[in-house]
C-alpha cells in the first residue's frame, strides 16, 4: 500500500467505505510506504519479495495459503499480483478484482512475456476458480473471456476522495491523512485537513508556479516516462508541448505523477513544469490551479485523474478508447477525439477558447459526481452477501 498508485489508493478507499458501512475489513499489503496506517480498516503487512519473473512472485505467494485458511474471513477481495491464484486453495469464497492489462506495444520482448503470462494466468486459469468477478469499467469487463465475464459485475470507483467538503470525505478519512516518511514506513507524519476555497488553493497554486489568470495551464497527472509506460502517451506530449508554447504563449504546462529526475529533465527539455512524486493530499490544489486536462493515453482501466479533473470542474481531453466514453461525457465536459490529428485541434480550440473551457467545465461536477465511493462500496456489499449466501 504506497501513496501515488492508483490500485493502492482504490483499495484503500473501497477498504474505507465499507468499514463506514459497518462491516469488518482487513487488507492485506506484500509492501507498504506508512501512508495507510491510520485506516479504519485494520491494515496487516504481510510481505513478500517482489521478483520480476511473475510465475516466482505468485511462488513466493504460497507460503501465506495456510495463513489465509486459517483467519476468520468470511470472503475474500483479491486485487494484484502474486495472489490471483489464490481461489484454488483457499477455503472461503474469493473475488477477483480485475483492472485490466495494459497493452506491450512498445514493451521488450521480455516485458512482453510476462504480460503475455499475466494474461494467460489470470483470464483462462485464476479468474475461472473465483466465485465472482469484479471489473472497475465495462471496457475493462469486454477484455475478459466469455465465461469470465458471464460472472463479473462492473463497479465503478468513486470521486469524492479529495474534497473535505464533499458529506462522505469523513466516511472516508475519520483519521488525519498521512504523509510517508522518505526512508522509514514507520514514522508517517500526520496532514491537517486543508479545508481552504477552492479559489484561495487556485490563488495560491498559480502564485506558486508563476502564473498569470490570463495563462492558461494544462494538467496530465500520471506515470510520466514514456518509455517505461508507452502506452500512457507522454512521449506525444513531449512532441507536442514545444509547438503549442510557441504558437500560444500564455499556454503552461503541468506534469504530476511518479518519476525520477530524468523524467523531470525530460518535462523540462519540453518545457513542461513537473511536479514529480507530489503529495496526495495536495492534488485538490493541482486540479483547482490548473485551467484544463489533457491526457494521450492509449488504454485506461478507468482513469480515475480524468474523471477527478472533471469534478473539480476543469474540462478534459481524451482518446476516444478504452474506458474514456464511460467517465467522460463527451461534448459535454470535454472532448474525446479519434487521432493525433483531431487532439491537436481541439487542444489549440480549448486553449484559445476560455467560454468553451468555462462552459464545458461547468457541467463537470455533475457529471463527475455519479461516481462515488459509498456507491461503489454498497455494490462490493451487494455482490459479497450473494457470493458468501
């Protein structure tokens, strides 16, 4: 459980609404950075060494069967790697939660082994031992073979997570946030609460970064290396970037997401601002400061940062692929295009336009708020009564 990903932190607050709900939930973490330890639920470390060959990761795995068969649960999420195998020896009932497998264009052959491995195991050997099966998007649920997905409902992630002011925020965190300490998990500092206007955290943003209210700043939030994870599109952002300052000038550009300070360099080489490993409980200010969102990913599970830009009423551009028509609304709060093409245009229209970034921004929040946390929890209910009857 680590601070910056985007499975840890949808765990965590899936994990944190259900315990609001009343129920007894324990979470199971191979590694943890500290930043979860004030959870409602109860969080139990039980690690395992990472190893880059998948089948001696899941082989790891097996030393903690005879524990899992011996705690008093009466079902069982199971959401990575190295467990998926786990619904053939365990004794409780399982679900798989299946996020989807991102393609390995552009990966090494290695890369494309392993990925190649990952999906053979858990789509045609692992998922079919699961009791039921749980997919973050309908897309991510078309992936999936006929007879996986005869069993899989979709649950949507949730949206309410980083504003204090939203009624569900204290179902999610009745505990300070915490901030990991840089080498040692077990002395996280606790973050106050900032509960400031979203107006005085814009104010403070740009005055921060430089910005004038006539500039108008583009957000990514994501892995940023594009070579790492080409499929997250970066490298056309890179491309594009330079060109777009030139031809506007008052145009900024923001990249938040894990990285090292070669990506940084490479933000910089684009004249990009990066903001590298930033805090979570910071990113209400990202998303508030900046004027719109961009994104050039070629595959999406879901795209949790798409659809918070979105709440917090920034308009949004996209592919139109994956499971972006599912959490944008296209035309609507933003535009989904079809090529390299199309996404140039319509990115110099949303920068040159600020009525349209106002309008579509507006609509945003309504359209983002369909999705939530308690909703999302009450469907895992649902679906767990059903599996353990």
């Amino acid at each position: 459980m680590r601070l910056g990903w985007g499975v840890d932190l949808t765990l965590h607050l899936t994990a944190s609404a259900l315990t609001s709900l009343g129920h007894e939930v324990r979470l199971y973490a191979a590694n943890h950075d500290g930043s979860f330890a004030n959870a409602p639920y109860e969080l139990i470390y039980k690690p395992i060494v990472p190893h880059k060959l998948f089948p001696r990761f899941e082989w790891r795995a097996r030393r903690y069967i005879g524990y899992f068969n011996d705690e008093p649960n009466e079902v069982y999420l199971i959401a990575t790697q190295p467990y998926f195998y786990y619904p053939w020896f365990l004794k409780a009932p399982c679900v798989n939660y299946e996020f989807g497998i991102v393609p390995t264009t552009g990966f090494s052959w290695r890369k494309k082994m392993l990925w190649a491995y990952m999906r053979f195991s858990q789509f045609y050997m692992y998922h079919p031992a699961a009791s039921a099966l749980v997919a973050n998007s309908e897309f991510t649920k078309s992936a999936l073979p006929w007879y996986d997905r005869r069993k899989t409902r979709v649950i949507y992630h949730g949206i309410e997570h980083y504003d204090p002011h939203h009624p569900d925020y204290a179902k999610l965190f009745p505990s300070p946030i915490l901030e990991p300490h840089p080498t040692d998990p077990s002395k996280p500092k606790e973050v106050p609460v900032d509960r400031r206007t979203n107006e005085e955290l814009r104010a403070e943003f740009r005055k921060k970064h430089g910005f004038s209210e006539k500039d108008v700043v583009c957000l990514y939030v994501g892995r940023v290396n594009p070579v790492d994870q080409p499929y997250k599109g970066t490298a056309e952002l890179f491309e594009l970037a330079p060109s777009l300052k030139t031809e506007f000038p008052n145009m900024k550009w923001v990249m938040v997401g894990l990285g090292t300070e070669k990506d940084a360099e490479l933000c910089r080489q684009s004249g990009i601002i990066p903001l590298l490993n930033h805090p979570d409980w910071k990113m209400r200010q990202v998303f508030v400061g900046c004027d719109l969102y961009v994104t050039a990913s070629k595959w999406e599970g879901f795209n949790l940062p798409i659809l918070e830009a979105q709440y917090f009423g920034k308009p949004v551009l996209a592919y139109k692929l994956a499971a972006h028509p599912e959490v944008v609304k296209d035309g609507v709060t933003g535009f989904l295009v079809k090529d390299k093409s199309e996404f140039r245009l319509k990115l110099r229209e949303l920068i040159r336009e600020g009525k349209l970034r106002e309008e579509l921004g507006s609509k945003g929040p309504a359209w983002a708020k369909r999705f939530n946390w308690m909703a999302c929890a009450r469907g895992f209910e649902g679906l767990f009564g059903e599996v353990v009857g």
